[in-house]
C-alpha cells in the first residue's frame, strides 16, 4: 500500500520490481509470480503458489500470509 501515487507509480514502474527478481527474493520461478497493481487503491498484490497446505488447511502457518513480505524489503526500487 503507498500514500500516494508517486510511491506508486515509482515501484510499479521500477526495472527491479519484476516476476524474475521477486521470485529470485522467495526462491520460486518467475513463471509462478503475479504482480497485479491495483492503481485504484494505491496497493500492489503479489501472488505466487505456497509450498504444503493451502490457506486455511490443517498445517498452514500462515493463514493471512503476513509473515511473507519481508524478503521484499531486500528490493531496491
């Protein structure tokens, strides 16, 4: 989420905010990674298949995936 569209558009826009560098972050393909910009909203959704359970099945520890943005924070934009 960002204050404005500036931050917005700085990340969206940004030659390493890419499928490749995010899923070199998570140690996933880039073919698995979704970036979906919500300009709207001034959000950006990253999406990208988890490995063992599902959201919300026995086994899941992380049913909000809350835990799943710090490797983010290591992308310059």
């Amino acid at each position: 989420m960002f204050g404005d569209m500036v931050a917005f558009d700085r990340v969206v826009g940004s030659p390493e905010f890419t499928a490749a560098s995010i899923g070199a972050l998570y140690g996933v393909a880039a073919e698995s990674v979704r970036i979906c910009p919500f300009e709207r909203v001034l959000t950006v959704k990253v999406s990208m298949p988890r490995p063992g359970a599902s959201s919300g099945a026995p086994g899941d520890r992380d049913v909000y995936g809350s835990q799943q943005h710090f490797p983010l924070a290591d992308l310059e934009v």
